[in-house]
C-alpha cells in the first residue's frame, strides 16, 4: 500500500498510531453551543407575597451579578450523545420521544456536571438562572402575568391562576420551539426542568454579589417547570429540588461558560 493512499485515511491513520501507542483516545468532536451574553446587574431574587402560589422559600432578596454566558438552548441529545460516545458513558433514554434536537433528559445532576466539565464549562447558578429567565421582568412569568400553551411546553390541564386550559403535549419538544425571552433564551419556561449548580437551601434575606447557595445540602435546586408539570411550576421564582443522583424523564440542563 502506498503511504499516500494511507494519509488519505485519517480513520486509518488514527489506528496505526493508536497501535504505535502514539494516540490512545479516540478523537470525537465536541459539540458547538449556540452562546447569549448576560449583562451584569441587580435584580431582585425571589418572588413578592402578592404573587399567585408563591411558595415560602421564595424569599425576596437583592443579588448582584457580574456578566455572563448562557447557553441559548438547553443541551440536547445530540450534544449530549456525543459525550456519550467520547467518554464511554451510557445514552439516556429519550423515552421515545426523540433525539436529536430535543432536550437530553434522564441526566442526573452528577450527569449534567460532568457534561458540563467536559464542555469546558458548567451549571448555572440559582441566581444566575432566575436573572437570566426573567430578563428583566419582575412578573411571575417573563412573559407577564401568565403563559400559555403557546409560549411554552407544560401541561395545560393546569394552567395558572384560572387562566384559560391550553395544550398537554405530553412530552418534550424539540429546542427553540417557542419564541424567546427578553435575553434570547429558549425554553426558560417549560420543557425540561433545568439543573443549576448550588445545593438548595434558604435564602440569605441580605443583599449578596455572585451567590453560590448553600454550602452543603442533600439536594440540588432545579428551575423552569417541564412538560410534565403544571403552569405555577414555571413561574422564574419557583424552586424544584431534587438529591443529585436522581434522573427522570423531565430534567435537562443548560450551560454557562467559563
């Protein structure tokens, strides 16, 4: 065989070294994120006692943050399955639903951070979340007082506050199905709940810079509601929890950048 026909061969190429002990990792492409820049500010975190099914741990207080990137979509099973395949991990299910384009689901927390470090990246922040979903606004929802079936993907046989009953799709939808937020995020509201890096625990009620969340816990905080969930779920100010090995059908995440 002649060498040249050989370096045409990268596949080919890639296995005589490997055999040579020149290359030993199998060389997978990473996935490219679509990135939305977040400027710094302050917000208020939380929700007000005025607002509709607002829970106790949604404790209004002053948080100041620095800018950051966000990725534009919540990560999906093609960025994740291609993870899979350069680490060897196992593929989740998609339960049928579809892969592709659709959000990842059946990702633990420990799932979604080592995606994350891999990525070169990692999980938000609860602060960081809920400034990013409201994009500027302080109602319930960043498109104001309600969301329907239309902005979203939740389960409309519940909708909020008495509103009209919408759609229940009864699973995920591909990304970017809905219009965006004020920011240019997708899917903020609804879809797949979202994974966020601090342990959750009770608000600090004074004005905190760049918050982490608590420094130790048995669960980690999830936020934006699901498909599976009812409309007050995805209010920017409520609060899911979950302990980090758990892995269900509508939890997903999404990415800051380093």
């Amino acid at each position: 065989m002649k060498i040249k026909s050989v370096m045409k061969k990268p596949f080919f190429v890639l296995a005589i070294l490997t055999m040579l002990g020149i290359a030993t990792v199998a060389q997978t492409k990473k996935p490219t994120i679509a990135w939305v820049s977040i400027p710094a500010g302050t917000f208020t975190m939380g929700s007000p006692t005025s607002e509709i099914n607002r829970r106790s741990d949604e404790t209004q207080h002053q948080v100041t943050l620095s800018a950051f990137k966000m990725s534009k979509f919540e990560v999906t099973f093609e960025q994740y399955d291609l993870f899979c395949d350069a680490t060897g991990r196992s593929k989740p299910s998609d339960e049928g639903w579809g892969r592709g384009n659709h959000p990842v689901i059946n990702v633990s927390w420990d799932d979604a951070t080592a995606f994350a470090t891999w990525m070169g990246c990692r999980l938000p922040t609860e602060a960081e979340w809920e400034y990013a979903a409201r994009g500027g606004t302080t109602t319930p929802f960043s498109t104001g007082n309600n969301l329907t079936t239309s902005q979203a993907n939740y389960d409309g046989n519940y909708p909020y506050n008495g509103n009209a009953k919408g759609e229940y799709r009864e699973k995920t939808l591909p990304v970017g199905s809905f219009a965006a937020n004020a920011y240019g995020l997708f899917d903020m509201h609804g879809n797949v709940w979202e994974w966020c890096s601090d342990w959750y625990g009770d608000y600090s009620t004074s004005a905190q810079t760049n918050p982490k969340g608590a420094s130790s816990g048995s669960l980690r905080v999830l936020r934006g509601g699901a498909w599976y969930f009812n409309a007050f779920g995805c209010r920017t100010a409520y609060r899911l929890n979950n302990p980090p090995g758990r892995h269900l059908f509508d939890q997903g995440f999404r990415l800051v950048s380093l």
